[in-house]
C-alpha cells in the first residue's frame, strides 16, 4: 500500500489533536501536532524575554530552537521535546496559550517551522494537523480535513483537558481565549487559516472523537487504494 500526507487544520479545540493521533495510530503513520512546535517555540520567546519588537533578538532566538518529538514508551502518546528537554506539559499552560498566536503570526519563525514539517512529511505516511497544513506546508496532500465546532463545545472540551493536567481555568477565560486565537490566527497576514478548497470540512459538535476518526479514516483508505492504483498502472506503463 501506498503511503499518503492527511492534513488536518481547523480552529483551537476542535479535536484536531486526538482525531490525528488515533488516526495516525490506526494506519500505523507518525503524527506531528505543529501546534506543539508554535507552543514551543513560544515558551523559549518567553523563557528567553526575547522582545517582539527586537528584530535581531526574535532572529537570534529562532535559530536557537530545535524541535523534535519522542513517542513516550508508557502512554504511546507523542511529546514536544524543546533543545533536548520535554516541555510537554509546560506548552499547555495557559500563559503559552495567551501568547503563542502572536509568536505564531511571525513570518521569520514560520518559514523555519515550515520547513522542519516539510521534511518530516517528506517520505509521506503522515497526520499532520495545524492551521495552515492543507494549504502552505503540503498544499499537495492526498487527504485534507478541515476541522470546525460550535464555540462553547470548544471551550468546554480545553476545560475538561486542562483539568486534567490539573489546571482549573474558568470557562469565561477560555472562551475569550479561544475567541482571541481564532481572530489571530484567521486575520494574521502570513499563512492565515482557512479552509482550502478540496478539504473536507468535519464539524466535531455533536459526533464522538471514535466518529471523527472512522470518518477520516473512511476517507483516507479511498485515497490509499487511489494512490496505490495511480502508481502501479504508472510503473506498468512505463
Ligand atoms: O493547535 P494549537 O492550539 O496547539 O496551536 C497553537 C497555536 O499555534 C495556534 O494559536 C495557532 C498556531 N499554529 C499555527 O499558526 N500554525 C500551525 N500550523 C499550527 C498552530
């Protein structure tokens, strides 16, 4: 079977993560959460002091950031690892969340992050979900998926998993984050997000995660066996 690129962008909180994850898992393809690398990259800005409104200092902190991810043998699950230390739990704090969608709009630090997900998308056989997936990093993907939900739902599911990591946030706060981020991140003049034109639009509202999984998953076995007969009737003709 051939191997495909599955682009999953769409708002904060819509499930992106767990959708990609279960489905990255099920076809046995490596997942990459790019907003892991956005929040990252904002925790050095903020460990750093590193001023926004300093060229050179943004500059000189870009090139310091190497991101990479590990698979923890325990929970299988994929964590951020910043200059060799895993900061999983420290990119979902709520001070990174209220700053990352300003780091994120800064075209310098796009461009670098751009290219790391290019080249660990580049043997295909991918989930990789973010905002601007489908349309700037692999805007030739097999499969793009754009993921929407009610507001409210949104805000609700981040409480449920920031009190998880034992975080109690109150729903006002992250509903007005949230309101915050989607404005940024829609109106941000580089890469801003939107839906591209042969996505699939999934709204999560009112389907469970195991829904939107099989929903995808659908979709992807299609472009699997599409891919897999283009190159073999291509190497028989040839
Ligand atoms: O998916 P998330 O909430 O963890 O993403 C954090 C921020 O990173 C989000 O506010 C927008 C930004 N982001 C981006 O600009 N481009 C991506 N491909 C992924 C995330």
């Amino acid at each position: 079977m051939r191997k495909i690129i599955i682009a999953i962008d769409g708002y904060s909180a819509c499930g992106k993560s767990t959708t990609a994850m279960m489905v990255a898992e099920r076809l046995g393809y490596t997942y990459i959460d790019t907003g892991a690398m956005y929040r990252a990259a904002a925790l050095y800005f903020h460990e750093h002091y590193v001023s926004l409104d300093n060229p050179h200092e943004v500059h000189k902190a870009i090139e310091q950031i190497q991101i990479q991810f590990h698979i923890n043998s325990k929970t299988r699950r994929s964590e951020t690892f910043l200059n060799g230390l895993n900061v999983e739990n420290d990119i979902r704090k709520m001070h990174i969340s209220e700053m990352v969608s300003e780091i994120s709009a800064i075209p310098e630090l796009r461009k670098h992050l751009v290219e790391q997900q290019r080249k660990m998308g580049k043997k295909k056989g991918v989930v990789m979900d973010g905002r601007d997936i489908g349309t700037v990093v692999f805007p030739e993907a097999e499969l793009k998926i754009f993921m929407v939900a009610d507001l409210y739902t949104r805000a609700h599911r981040r409480q449920l998993e920031l009190l998880e990591k034992n975080q109690i946030v109150g729903i006002d706060e992250i509903i007005e984050n949230l309101k915050k981020r989607d404005l940024l991140d829609t109106t941000r003049a580089e890469s801003p997000l939107r839906k591209a034109q042969d996505a699939y639009q999934l709204d999560s509202t009112y389907i469970t995660i195991e829904e939107q999984v099989d929903f995808i998953l659908h979709l992807a076995m299609a472009k699997i066996m599409e891919r897999t007969e283009n190159v073999n009737t291509h190497e028989r003709s040839n």
